[in-house]
C-alpha cells in the first residue's frame, strides 16, 4: 500500500497523544511494530507547581508540527505512506484533547485516509499486549492504572470489554504523591523526588493510616492518608523540614500507598479470579515500592506480573496507535471525522460522541 514493498510495515499508523502536558507522537506499523515514537515534556508547568491547560494547550500546538516531522523522519517515512491516523479523543484536559485530535483528524481528512478515536485509558490498559514487550499476554487480564489523573482497577475481558471493580473516590495515587511532594518541599512533578527521599528514610518510622485497605471490593482512597502526612508534617513550622525527617515521611508515606494497592489488588484477584497476569499501567507503575508490592501479589496468585518499562507506563502515543491496532484488528471500523474530544469519557462507553450529539 502507498508504494511499500515490506509486509510488516504496510498500513502504517500514526497516533497523536495530548490528553495533559506531553506532546506525543507515533507511528507503528499493522502488526504493531513501532516504526519511530517521539514525546515531548512540557517544563513550564514545574513552576506553576502543576498543569495549566490553557498553556498546556497552546504548547501541544507550538510542538506538534515539527515533531510529526520528525518521527515520520525516523521512520523513513512521509504523510503519503501513512494508512491510518489516531488520536486520544479523550479524557484529558479538553484544549489539549481538541488540539490533538483535531491535527491528527485534519491530516487524516486533507490525505483521504481513516481516522481513530482512542481513549487514553485503553490505551494504557492495553499497553502490555504489545509486540515489542514479548509478554504474550491473553485476555482476560486485571490492570492496575495508577497515575496522575487516574487509580482504577481494571478486567481487561477482550478489546473493547472491560470491566471497571474499582477506582478512586477522591484522589488518585499521583496526585497524592504530588501533594505529599510539595508538602515536603519537593519539585513537580512529585514522585519520582519523593520516591528518591524515601530511600534515605525508614518506612516503618511514622504510623500513617491505609484507607479502606481490608474492605471489601477494590476502590481506592488517597484523601484521609494525605491529611494525615500534613498534620504530621504541621508542627514542624513553615521553614525547610529536617532531612532525615522528610525522607521518613516520605518512605513512610511511600510504604503506605504500596500497601493500600496490593490490598486493592488481592481483593480484584478475587472479583476476577480468571485473570491471567496483573499488569500495572500509568506513571505511578515506575515506582519500584509499588511495583515490589504488587508483583508479591500476583506470585501469591501464581500468574506473572507486568510493568512495561517507563516510557510506555507515562503518557504517550505508542499505546494510542496499539490501542487502534487492536481494534482495527477485531473488526472495527474507523470512526468518522466529526467525533468530538471530551474531557470525561468511561471505557463503559464504547464508542466517542461526535461533534452533533
């Protein structure tokens, strides 16, 4: 197709990621290989202490042409040999959301070609079926998403069937570690500092509460433990805190969400007893506290834990195009162009809103 001769190249993809603030690009080809992937951070935001979309938005735009370029550079490729285009339609922030989807719509739209509406949580609930990850991993599956904006547990019965067991009813797992950063005087974003303090502290030194751990089902609640670390940090005064004080809180802290999310995780084992793996998604999966807590889990079960490496747990668009590989692989159909972009989109809700409904 397009005048390309190998097998496993023919029908290129390329997806676009801009759901917060990393502007994301990638082009694989059918059967999943990624041909070339570029992502960039925004810096900006470090010192507003957190994501702005407004700029977040015009930054996806500055950034978007040139990186395009430069992964169909990589791939040796030009815009004519692309089959397909993808973008995250949602959810996200919706000024980054509509200036993603709508480039990679236009591209689709001025060159004829078809166009896919993902949702940045299947894409990530899916990430681990990738080729290049040589998992071999068969549905039904139970993710673990915990990141910034998001902290579900997730059975992954087959693309496009997912069953939500639990998710967070006030913070997500990122966003508190984020918090407890600042409080303890850290940069943003917060836990890979607070992850490099913990392990200068003791993990047992302060005894910090595990919400909802022990309960039944699998929902998450971060809000009461990061009371507890700001009344703990309180008599401390407004000053720079104590070195090896800050460490204990934040190894403590650090101990307390591990335990929480392998408690969350045993109780989804039993909610979903035939999974196959537990994989673990989002950019909190770096964290290796969580990632040992969790991986203990799923020996206890006896199936096999993944994490994908780091680049493909924090946001970009290599899981956008796998996440509309495997659709366009179970027989789904492309979207049409006017599907619009939404902050809030469930995986309950299976196909996009178009710009009219």
């Amino acid at each position: 197709m397009h005048g390309m001769s190998d097998p496993a190249a023919l029908r290129p993809l390329l997806a676009i990621e801009t759901s917060c603030d990393d502007t994301a690009c990638a082009i694989l080809a059918y059967d999943g290989t990624i041909l070339a992937e570029g992502v960039l951070s925004q810096n900006d935001h470090a010192i507003l202490g957190g994501v702005v979309p407004e700029i977040a938005a015009r930054a996806h735009l500055d950034a978007l042409p040139a990186l395009v370029q430069s992964v169909l550079a990589k791939a040796s490729l030009t815009l004519a040999d692309i089959d397909t285009f993808a973008g995250t339609t949602g959810p996200g922030l919706i000024g980054g959301l509509i200036v993603g989807s709508s480039y990679a719509k236009g591209l689709a739209l001025a060159l004829g070609r078809p166009f896919i509406a993902v949702n940045h949580i299947e894409g990530h609930v899916l990430t681990a079926r990738l080729p290049a990850l040589d998992a071999n991993l068969k549905f039904p599956f139970l993710t673990m998403l915990v990141s910034g904006g998001h902290c579900q547990c997730i059975s992954v019965e087959k693309t496009g069937q997912y069953i939500r067991l639990g998710g967070t009813i006030d913070d997500a797992a990122g966003e508190a570690f984020d918090k407890v950063a600042k409080m303890l005087g850290l940069g943003w974003p917060g836990g890979p500092a607070l992850e490099k303090l913990a392990a200068e502290g003791r993990d047992d030194a302060f005894a910090l509460p595990r919400p909802l751990k022990g309960r039944e089902g699998c929902d998450f609640s971060f809000s009461g433990l990061k009371t507890a670390v700001s009344r703990l940090i309180e008599p401390q005064g407004s000053g720079a805190l104590p070195r090896q004080f800050a460490a204990d809180v934040a190894a403590s802290f650090q101990r307390a969400v591990a335990d929480v999310m392998a408690d969350r995780a045993e109780h989804a084992l039993t909610m979903a007893p035939h999974s196959t793996a537990l994989v673990v998604a989002g950019g909190v999966a770096a964290n290796r506290t969580l990632r040992s807590a969790l991986e203990a889990v799923a020996d206890h079960h006896g199936i096999p834990f993944i994490a994908p490496p780091l680049r493909l747990c924090t946001d970009n668009a290599v899981m956008i195009g796998w996440a509309a590989l495997e659709r366009l692989h179970a027989g789904e159909q492309p979207h049409e162009i006017d599907v619009a972009a939404r902050p809030r989109w469930p995986l309950s809700e299976r196909q996009p809103a178009t710009a009219l409904s």
